[in-house]
C-alpha cells in the first residue's frame, strides 16, 4: 500500500474500520495511494489531493453497486415477504388431515366393506417395485395403532400449518401428499421381503423436508457464509435425526426418502418461485385434487380387494 502525504488527506470515506479497508482494497486495484487511520472514535480513508477526485468517484461508485447488489439478494429471499403475509387457511387443511386420517383409522378398525384395510393399502416388500400404485398412497394414511395415529397427528398438523402459510393450503396438502407417496414408491426398491409400512410419517417428514428445501434454496444467492447459507437445510437435518429415529419399528427408511422427497419439492419451488399466486381458486383446485387422488386410491385398493376375495361386505 503506497501512503499519501498525511499532512495534505483528503476524507474520501468516514466510517468502520472494515469498511475503510475494504473501499481501501478496490482503491488498490485502481492504482490509487491511500491510507486507513483512525480519527478519534473512528476511522477515515483519505488520499493525496491529487487523487481526491478520482477516489470519490470509485468510492461512490462501488457503494452504489453493493447496495444494488444487497437489494437484488433481498429480492431473491421471498420467503421473508412470504412469512410477513402468510397465507390464511392453514385450519382447513389441518382439519381436512385429520378427517382423512382418523376416518380411515375408524373405517380399517371396522373393517368396512368387509375389506383388511391394512393389507389393502399397506406398503408391501413382497410385491418389490411392481407394487399396486394406490399403495403409495394409501399407506400414508394407514396406522397400526393409536400411538402411532395421533403422533402423526400431532406432527402433521404442526408442519402442514407450517407449510400452508407459506404456499397455501391447498397447494402444501398436495405437495405434502406428492412428496410422501414419492417416498413411499422409492423405499420399494430397497425393501426386504418381509417389509411392510404404513403411517403417515413418511408425509410428515416430506412437509419437514419441504420447508428445508424451499428456505435452503432461497438463501443460497446471499452473501454469508456457507454454514449460514445452509442453516435451513441443518436445521431440517437435524430434526429428521431427532424425531426420525427411534425403535426397530420405526419406519428410518421412509422418513429419509420422505424428507428427500420433499426437499427436492421444496428446492424446486423456491427456484421457480413459487405459489405463482395468492388466488383462493388454484388453491382450491390443489384441495381438491389432493382429497380426489386418496379417494381413488382407496377405491382402487378396496376394489382389488374384492376382487381377490369375491365378495364385499
């Protein structure tokens, strides 16, 4: 660094130390002399006078590209604006997850139809990657008892309110419902023989994962570190380890390939930015479509089932 002559500085910047050295780096790359001091309680980058007017300029110059910069990063962040006017109706779709839910666990316990619920819509090892389609869905819906029901409940509320106030109810139920059916048909390739899933954990997890996917991607344009940058994605990580793991009984698999699955979603829809728009009608559609595709896979469920049997109650 050349000085310039202390006793004739001119003030081209008043502020931060690490500001002063960082306006005196690009100062450097243009072949200006100056020097970094500290004047009472703070710090000044000053240069000869000859050099005064050229320095201004680039000074002046490079402030107004980082602050443009820093707008076009806060830009890309939409989450933020996204949280600071959530979506409403986040209680329809909750409620609407818990109908499904405690529905079907009351239908399987009377084994309406005359149909094994469990066996008709459970994910079955057995079957391998030739799997009847509805299983995918069904067993999201499915559950051995009522432990493992209301802790899907409680959980499953919890982050599909999470994710309906940042796309919208209808449109997290349907991506909630796509990400843990995708879970499912990808645990079929690794399946043992003897395997069998149900629970809607796999969901509960892709809705985990969503929200990861989507905040990772949304701050990966800022300037930070890379530990700050993926924060989102740790955070999802660690709560998949936390909540995730448990006894032998535990389906480890599915919330994995689940959390995938709705990290993936999450990924894509921060990359394209959406929802597209705040319109209650497509997020009526998503509701519908979501409610549509667990009907007919129950039918198509209880149907093969018959079918197999002979008969229906």
């Amino acid at each position: 660094m050349n000085d310039p002559n202390p006793t004739a500085a001119v003030v081209v910047f008043r502020g931060p130390k690490t500001a002063c050295a960082e306006f005196g780096l690009m100062l450097e790359a243009r072949a200006i002399p100056f020097e970094v001091v500290e004047e009472a309680a703070d710090w000044v980058l000053t240069v000869a006078p000859y050099a005064a007017r050229a320095a201004q300029e680039e000074v002046t110059r490079y402030a107004l590209e980082r602050v443009a910069a820093r707008r076009v990063e806060a830009a890309k962040v939409s989450y933020f604006k996204v949280f600071a006017r959530p979506f409403g109706g986040a209680g329809y779709g909750a409620v609407g997850y818990a109908l499904i839910l405690l529905g079907t666990a009351y239908a399987a316990g009377q084994g309406s139809f005359g149909v094994d619920w469990l066996t008709a819509g459970a994910i079955e090892g057995r079957q391998g990657i030739h799997q009847d389609w509805w299983r995918a869905v069904t067993a999201l819906t499915l559950h051995l008892d009522q432990e493992h029901l209301f802790g899907n409940l409680l959980f499953g509320i919890g982050a599909g309110v999470l994710c309906s106030r940042l796309f919208g109810s209808g449109l997290a139920w349907l991506s909630i419902l796509a990400a843990g059916a995708f879970g499912n048909c990808l645990e079929l390739w690794f399946a043992p023989q003897d395997y069998r899933a149900v629970g809607a954990s796999t969901a509960v997890f892709a809705a985990l994962g969503l929200l990861a996917g989507f905040a990772w991607r949304q701050r990966l344009p800022l300037r930070e570190r890379w530990l700050y940058r993926g924060t989102p994605l740790l955070a999802g990580v660690f709560l998949l380890a936390l909540l995730g793991a448990g006894t032998e009984h535990v389906d480890v698999l599915g919330h994995v390939l689940g959390f995938a699955a709705g990290l993936a979603l999450g990924w894509i829809y921060a990359r394209f930015d959406v929802p597209w728009s705040e319109r209650i009608g497509p997020q009526s559609v998503a509701a519908a479509a979501a409610v549509l595709v667990i009907l007919c896979a129950w039918a198509f469920a209880i149907g093969h089932a018959c079918a197999g049997t002979g008969h229906c109650g």
